[in-house]
C-alpha cells in the first residue's frame, strides 16, 4: 500500500486511492461470509477457516481507517465512524483470545459503514472542479495546508481564521454601536 501512496500526485488522487481500498475490503469481507454461506454468529465460529479468513480482512480494513485516522474520517470525509465501536476493539484479549464478535458486527454493519465510505467518494468533488486541487483562502491566500479548514463555495473560499477575524470585527462594530445610543 505504501508504495501505492508514493506513486499518488495529489489529494484528489489518494481520496479516490483510499475510497477505491476501503470498498474493495468491504466487497472482499461480504464476498467471504456469502461464499460461506454465514447467517449466524454460530456458524461463522463453526468454520475455522472461513472465519480466520474473514478476522484477517477485517484486521486489513480497520488497518486502513486507522493509518488514516479517525478524526480525518470524521473532519474531512464526514464520516460517522463513533457508529462503530468495534472498529476500535483489539483482537485479541490478554490470554490470547480472539473476539470474533467484533467481525460479526462488521457484517451486521457493512451495508451502513458501505454508505458512509460513499461519501469519500462525493467529498469534495465539486469543490476541485471549481478551485483546482489545492484551495485557497480568498481573503488571506494560506492553502488549505496552512489553515485547520477552509469553507469554499463555487467562486470564493474562507478559512477559519478568517472566519475568526470577521467575527471579531462585527462584535467590535456591534459594541462601537451599542456604546453610542
């Protein structure tokens, strides 16, 4: 994966590179528990190998969220990821016992973490065909590297500090106004 990442030359690239990951994980996970045929808790536990199979993609998935990072998932892609608690859980307990019910959970809720990762996808994608992949602040002109964010709409873009100056400029005004009646 990592040398995939080298090869990519701008975010837009690695959004669709992580989108492209995350949902052919998710594809290979369902793939698995429908090939074997797994409607239970009882009978993913029952197949040794199928569910090894299916605790090693689910290790590969959470890997990848992880690398990214979940407040990247939550900041950038306005994904909900506090739904799924399990994405967090460790493996494998002090005696070396391995919670596979964290990878059930993973296919009770492939269908609404599917739907999330879709807006890795849509992210964004307006927003780079208007201002190019690295936008700007229309009133300061930091990039969207040197700011924590930056709100764009189809012509113009404003960063938070921006944001933060304008707001202390309008309640100096208020008060100027309010001192004067």
């Amino acid at each position: 994966m990592d040398k995939e990442l080298l090869l990519l030359d701008s975010k837009l690239d690695y959004h669709l590179f992580l989108y492209k990951q995350l949902t052919e994980q998710l594809s290979s996970i369902q793939k698995c528990a429908a090939q074997g045929s797994i409607e239970s808790y009882e009978s993913m536990l029952a197949d040794e190998t199928l569910r090894d199979a299916l605790l090693l993609k689910f290790i590969l998935f959470q890997r990848t969220i992880k690398k990214v990072g979940f407040s990247t998932m939550a900041s950038r892609y306005k994904m909900r990821l506090e739904k799924f608690p399990w994405l967090e859980a460790e493996y494998f307990d002090q005696n070396c016992v391995v919670h596979y019910d964290c990878v059930w959970s993973l296919l009770q809720d492939i269908r609404p973490l599917k739907r999330q990762i879709e807006r890795i996808k849509k992210y964004d994608d307006a927003r780079y065909e208007e201002h190019g992949e690295d936008i700007h602040c229309s009133f300061c002109g930091k990039g969207q590297q040197e700011v924590e964010r930056i709100i764009a709409g189809t012509h113009e873009a404003i960063c938070n500090e921006c944001v933060g100056l304008c707001s202390e400029i309008l309640e100096e005004i208020t008060e100027d106004e309010n001192g004067k009646k």
